[in-house]
C-alpha cells in the first residue's frame, strides 16, 4: 500500500491537494483539500449591496463573469428587480462568451495533454497527420507544410532546452495511446486555440467594457444601445460580436468537436473509470422569459439521485431544508457546531485552522482537513459542472441535448452509461459547448430583432433607490458557471449587506467528507482507478482535471496564522 499525494495540482485555476491510497495498482481512497483559505464572504459584509458583484466577480480571473451575474441575481431578487429583455439577452450573450472560450481553453490547455504526448509528436509523419486531420473536419489548416512546421516548433523547444508550457509532462508514459500523427494534429490545434481564446473575449470587452473582469450593474448591463453613436452599442460593435460568434462556431464545430471525438476513440476504456457519485445537481440558467421563469431556461433546473434518467428533482435555492454547508472536516467553525450544516442564508465564515504547518508528509483526514466547506443537496453529495447539465437536460427530454448526446455516443460505439466516467464528463464539456455557441447565434439574432424594433432598453430603475427598499431582504442568485452550479446568497438589512454567502462549483465537488463520511465527487470519482506507476500518477490527473478545478473561486485568502492581511477603506 502507498500514499500517493499530488500537490500541487497543476493546469487548474488555484491551489489543490490530493492524496490517494494505492493497493494493488488501484486507487483505494482519496482526499480532496484546498489549501487556501476563502473569505470573501467577509469582504462584502456591511458593504452596499449594488456594488457587490465587483467584488465577488474577482473571486477568480478565470470564472469571472458568472460571479457579477450570480451577485447582481441575488440583489435583483432580494428587492424583486426585474430587467429588460434586452438586458437579459446581452447578459446570456455574455455568459456563453465565458462558457465557450472557458471550455475550448480546459480541452485544449488544461486537459489535453492528461491524453496528448507532446514530446511523441515529433515522430510523426506531417504528411500522415495532414491525412488525418481532412478525414475528421473541414478545418483549412491541414496540409502537411502547416503540420511540418508545427513540428519544427516543438522541435525548437526540445532542443533549447526550455519546453516552457510543456516541461515536466509525463511524456512517454504507458497510459498516452495516440499514434505520433494524432499527437502532432493535437498540439498544433493546442497553439491555434492559445491564439483564438483572446478573440472571442472582445464580446465582453463591448457589451462589459473589459475582460476577464466586464462591468455588470444590478438592474439590466451598463451599455446602452444607439447605433448612430459612437460611444454606444452601434452597427459596427454589433456587427464585430456577429462576425465573433461566427468564428467560434468554425471553431468548436470544425477543430474542438472533431479533435475530442477522435482523442476519445482511443481511450474508451476510460468510459468505465472516474463515475464517482451517482447524484446530478443543475441550477439551470440561460433564460429565456427572465430568471422567474425556470421552465424556460436553456439549461434546464433539477436534481438526479442514483443515476435515475427517469426522474428529475425540482431544486429550490431558498428551501432551508435543500442546500446546507458542513464543515466538519473544513478549517472553520460554527456558533451552532461543527457537526450541524447551515443554510447559506444562515451561513457562518469563521477560520479555524487546525491542521499542520506546510510542508507536510500528510493530511490528518480524521480531523479537519481542507479550506473548502461541504454543500450537501438534502444531504446528498452532489456532483455539479458539464456531465450535470447535460444529464438533468437528457432526463428532461430536451430533444437538443439529446442529438448532440447520441450523435456522439453512435460516433464513439459506447451507450449512455458511458457519460458516467471521466470520458463522459470531458465529453459532456464539448457538447454543451456546441450548444452554447448556437445559442449565442440566436440571442444575437433576438437582440438584432429588438433593435430593429425599436426597443433599445437596457436597464430599469425599478427598487434601485436604497429608500425604496425593506428594512430586510433576502435574496439567491443562482447561475450555472463553466465548472457547474453557482449561487449567491445575501441578506440586506438596513441598506447594507448584512450576510453574504458563495457555493461555488468546485465547493461541490472538490469539499472534503461530511460529518456522515460521505465523500464528495472528487473523492469518490478516484476510487477504484488503476495507476501505473505511482511516481507518475497520469491517472489522478486526468480524472480530477475532467472536473476543471477551480480552487480560487471555492479559496481566497491566506495567512497561517489567521491573521488580518490588510483592511481597506473606500470612501463613498
């Protein structure tokens, strides 16, 4: 038996540990831990509540503009602010430009080389890999001379000495099975889309100012529309998203899809490993008649338990008795114990750090042993992110989701139980990615409709005077990050934010065990995976990358010895 620990986690966004149990070549058991300390949720106490969103959206460079969006929710529905359509529309727009760029960013940067052995691709033949790259897409980078050069690229690298964002990969590990050809169409796809990220991301950058972290405003966006006017939205920033939502269709359509469906077909033993927990948990969000209107978001709301397709949950964020924060095994503390969970509008963040002094051998698991608290779903543990999505959307019957879903199982030869894996999550990432960017096209052409029409209002003033509002209020804003359910909780009082709570994404699934031992996904998601060599634990990485951690949105702030880092003072 050994004790594997992988720390840090790299190619994620934040600081992550895990520590498995080997026996007998198989993962036994699995500890999940945050190694930072959040707190943002004290940051925001007694600040107003309309400039909460810059605040929170800065949780992290990476899951950015789904913060602001969950932050200015929970304020519009703590005071009952309803928004225009058209502020609704930019906002989906804005939230798909995040989805899109994130998900093609993890496939390619973040997780691709868990599959793709970069060094092995300098043994490829340019004119086999040109071969290969036509038989899969219309892509138009694919003559043997573009192929040639990449490679002399990499070659460039190997032989300086410097591979930069390539050194210290496992590379020549047992586990990579792509022939030299596929590797080389890999990695040249991996520095086409390195260039393209920073494109698409100009959406944010018209209708938000700026990215990663674009303005949002409680009430509608902070853009107005004239299309004679320079200063606005005009005919031509609205023609540019036209022409960018065009290009990352080429691209998830003709490079993402194509090179996931092909990586995949070579690791379809990988269909039976990193299930994890049978339970689903959606938000849902990308509405389409305001977010009261759950029935017709895009994504749709629900819970599954036990892998039942037959049956989806209704999930109401306000029910008490639904979302509860455990910390038994967290470095916090309750007023209430540790052993007893609290809703978010109840929530408490308060540090209690117990744990040895870094670095460490290993985690003391049977006490408290990571920064991130424990959410439990009806004291469930949940899994939440892209495999969530597309299952409650399956199991509502959505005729869109499930196309694309069969499409790509027929393409592969493996049937539904094959998306409860490793392979099915990093597959449900790039469908829902297919979705997303159509429905970018047809929130553009719904905006263009308006415009045309006449209505141009992006904003209401509804409730946005403190004056009008009630003593108390508490409000939910819940959204669905690239990485899975997000939500918000605030509660007002006397005009100022009195409590503020995030669960985040990789709260859910990276926590440590409740006071039950119930593991949490990424746990459970190790179990049973075989690991061939444990001093280069391939394996771990890319079941836990198939999740796209996210530690900075679940971690925040760190001193060991808990103290104050700084105090700031703004003046109004």
């Amino acid at each position: 038996m050994a004790r594997i620990v992988v720390d840090p986690v790299t190619r994620i966004e934040g600081h992550l540990r895990i520590e498995a149990t080997v026996e007998n070549g198989v993962i036994t058991d699995a500890y999940s831990a945050g190694t930072m300390v959040r707190g943002f949720e004290i940051i925001l106490r007694g600040r107003d509540p309309r400039d909460a969103w810059a605040f929170a959206e800065r949780a992290c460079g990476v899951c950015t503009t789904v913060h602001a969006l969950a932050s200015v929710r929970s304020v519009e529905d703590a005071l009952d602010i309803h928004i225009p359509p058209n502020a609704e529309l930019i906002r989906n727009l804005m939230y798909c430009t995040q989805m899109v760029q994130d998900h093609v960013v993890h496939f390619y940067h973040l997780h691709a080389l868990d599959w793709v052995d970069v060094v092995n691709a300098l043994s490829a033949d340019p004119t086999e890999t040109s071969a290969l790259a036509k038989s899969i897409s219309r892509w138009p980078k694919t003559s043997p001379q573009y192929f040639a050069d990449v490679q002399n690229r990499i070659k460039r690298f190997v032989e300086s000495g410097q591979l930069g964002i390539f050194k210290n990969g496992y590379w020549g590990h047992p586990q990579y099975k792509l022939p030299p050809a596929a590797n080389l169409m890999a990695v040249a796809h991996y520095l086409e889309a390195l260039e393209w990220q920073k494109e698409l991301v100009k959406i944010h950058a018209i209708f938000g100012g700026k990215n990663p972290h674009p303005n949002y405003l409680v009430g509608g966006v902070p853009c107005s529309i004239n299309l004679d006017e320079v200063n606005a939205i005009n005919t031509e920033r609205l023609n540019h998203v036209g022409y960018l939502i065009k290009g990352a269709i080429d691209i998830v359509e003709q490079m993402y899809l194509p090179d996931l469906l092909a990586i995949a077909s070579y690791y379809k033993d990988w269909a039976a490993i990193g299930g994890g927990l049978s339970n689903y948990l959606v938000y849902g969000d990308l509405p389409m008649n305001g977010v009261r209107d759950v029935d017709q978001f895009k994504f749709p709301r629900g819970a599954i338990l036990d892998r039942n397709l037959n049956e989806v949950h209704e999930v109401n964020g306000r029910d008490e008795g639904e979302i509860k924060e455990y910390i038994s095994h967290s470095w916090y503390r309750y007023s209430v114990g540790d052993d007893t969970g609290l809703h978010p509008f109840d929530g408490e963040t308060e540090f209690n750090y117990t744990g040895p002094k870094p670095p460490y051998e290993h985690l003391n698991v049977d006490e408290k042993y990571s920064w991130l608290k424990t959410p439990r779903w009806k004291d469930h543990p949940m899994e939440v992110g892209p495999l969530a999505r597309m299952l409650v959307a399956y199991a509502h019957g959505r005729d869109d989701v499930k196309e694309v879903v069969h499409e790509a199982l027929g393409h592969l030869g493996v049937g539904v139980e094959a998306l409860f894996s490793t392979l099915g999550r990093t597959a449900a990432r790039g469908l829902e990615t297919r979705l997303a960017v159509h429905w970018m096209k047809e929130f553009y052409d719904d905006l263009i409709t308006h415009i045309k029409s006449g209505d141009t209002r992006t904003f209401t003033q509804d409730m946005w005077e403190p004056e009008t509002w009630p003593d108390v209020a508490e409000g939910v804003g819940m959204s669905e990050a690239p990485r899975g359910a997000l939500a918000h909780w605030i509660r007002i009082k006397d005009r100022k934010i009195d409590n503020y709570q995030l669960v985040v994404p990789t709260t859910w699934n990276a926590s440590p065990r409740d006071a039950n031992g119930q593991r949490s996904a990424y746990e459970s998601s190790l179990l049973g995976t075989p690991v061939a060599h444990i001093d280069q634990p391939l394996e771990i990485l890319r079941t836990i990358h198939s999740f796209d951690p996210c530690l900075a949105c679940a971690v925040h702030l760190y001193d060991p010895h808990g103290n104050h880092l700084g105090r700031f003072h703004v003046e109004a």
